[in-house]
C-alpha cells in the first residue's frame, strides 16, 4: 500500500473470523467473514446477496475479537456494535467487502494490543 494515500491514524488487526449483521437488531443474522478491525471500524466480506449491506446503510454486527495479554495468552471479546456502512468494494461476482464505522468505538485497539 502506498504510505503517502495512507489515512489510517490506527494500525489495524488482521483476521479471519465470522462476523454477523442486520440492519435490525431482531432480524435474521447474515454472516460474513472478518478482514481487519480497528477500535473504530472493520471491514469484512460477505456473498452479494439481498442481506449484503449497501453504502449508507446502518446495521448491527456482532463480533469477536482478540485481547492480548503481556504474557502473550489472550481472550476472546464478543461485541455488539451499531455501525455505518461507508464503502462497499466487488471483491469477485459474488462477493463484496464492506467497510463499516462503529457508532461507539471498542475499549482498546485491537491492532495494537498484538503480541
């Protein structure tokens, strides 16, 4: 990636675990796959289909992410977060990258926190 078009002012934990959204906290979840996540916002894939979120869009996702410890152990942290929806990218035809905004931001940064 090219530093100078860098606008990430937080370094961003890379990883592969399901993540679940909908645009309504009661409605059926949709799972995709997590990409990276940052105290802030994530970016995830999911299928292009009709519960795939669209640019704009506010939903609730559910996750979990790695706390690491000094001693290099770690726990697994469930969160619910409202989020935004601010860019979705076509990865291949049927599949799509989402980048979202968390309303409330994560009590620590995950990219940060690696052992």
């Amino acid at each position: 990636m090219d530093k100078r078009n860098e606008r990430r002012t937080e370094q961003r934990l890379r990883y592969s675990l399901p993540v679940w959204f909908a645009e309504y906290p009661k409605e059926t979840l949709a799972q995709g796959k997590m990409v990276d996540i940052s105290s802030r916002g994530a970016a995830f894939i999911s299928y292009a289909h009709d519960s795939c979120p669209c640019f704009g869009q506010h939903i609730t996702a559910r996750f979990k992410v790695p706390d690491y410890r000094l001693d290099h152990s770690f726990d697994m942290v469930n969160f619910r977060r409202l989020a935004y929806v601010c860019r979705v990218d076509r990865v291949y035809t049927s599949w799509r990258r989402v980048a979202i905004r968390f309303a409330e931001p994560l009590p620590f940064k995950p990219g940060e926190k690696q052992c």
